[in-house]
C-alpha cells in the first residue's frame, strides 16, 4: 500500500484549531481504499461496533481560541475536559477524486458522505457539501492556509 500512498494528511475546507493549537488536517483513506482505473480513491470506514450503529464518543470542550481545556480532575478519557454524546452514524464514504495529486483539500478534490441506517448526509462543509455542489453546480468556498501553528485572522 505504500506505493498507493497508505495514509496522508488532507487539509480542512477551512483553517480549524486541531485543540492543540495546530491547524487540523486529517489522515485520510487509511483502509479499505479503492483506487480505481482513472487514480481516484474510495475508501469505506464503518463506525458500528456489536452490530449496532448506535455508540457515544467523547466531544472535547474548547476555550475561546479553541484550544482543549486541561481537566485536572481526572474525570476525562484524555485529560482534557468534554462529554460523552450519541451518534447513530454507522460510516462513511470518502472520496478523493484524484488521488494522491493535489491540492488534497475537503471541498475541493476530497469528499465524504455520512450514513446512518435510515440517512444519508453530504450537507456537511467537513464533508466537501456535495447538497451544495449538486445544487449550484460549484465546489464550497474553501480557504488556503499553511499547516502549521494555529493563529487567528
């Protein structure tokens, strides 16, 4: 899978705070990649577990630059202070369009569909927006930034 480019970073549509004061990207189409004929991947991620789709994660609370807040009471799975919430997303779809040429961008030449087993959801601007693409036949207003350290405009 090397030569296929196993994992690599795609940068958010927009410049985020990762909580650690870095700009956030994502590692992207780790497994269970496709690459088809004309180089594009698709990449499937289930998120069920026992057969259900239907799980809790752990949602990190944020300070005002977006940074995690410390939680010195032990109370939390990362030291970070957070939540538990539900989902029922059972996976997703990824699609880069063009592989491992760039420019690697949510948005842009990277997609992702969201389902659920009553739903499917391409609203997102985390997902690249396909409703809004479909709809007004033109990607989502996507930002250029460097990877790196975090700082506000």
């Amino acid at each position: 899978m090397s030569g296929c480019g196993w994992q690599y970073e795609v940068k958010q549509y927009k410049k985020m705070n990762n909580g650690h004061n870095q700009t956030q990207t994502a590692g992207f189409l780790n497994s269970r990649r496709v690459v088809l004929a004309d180089g594009s991947f698709i990449n499937l991620q289930g998120e069920a577990t026992n057969g259900s789709c239907d799980h809790t994660y752990f949602a990190h609370e944020l300070d005002s630059d977006g940074n995690f807040i410390p939680d010195d009471t032990g109370d939390s799975p990362d030291g970070f202070k957070g939540s538990y919430k539900s989902t029922d997303t059972c996976g997703f779809i990824y699609i880069d369009t063009n592989g491992l040429k760039g420019p690697n961008v949510i948005g842009k030449d990277v997609f992702a569909i969201r389902f659920t087993l009553n739903s499917i959801d391409v609203s997102g601007n985390s997902y690249g927006n396909l409703k809004y693409v479909f709809a007004n036949d033109k990607l989502i207003k996507t930002e250029d930034y460097e990877v790196g350290e975090f700082k506000k405009d």
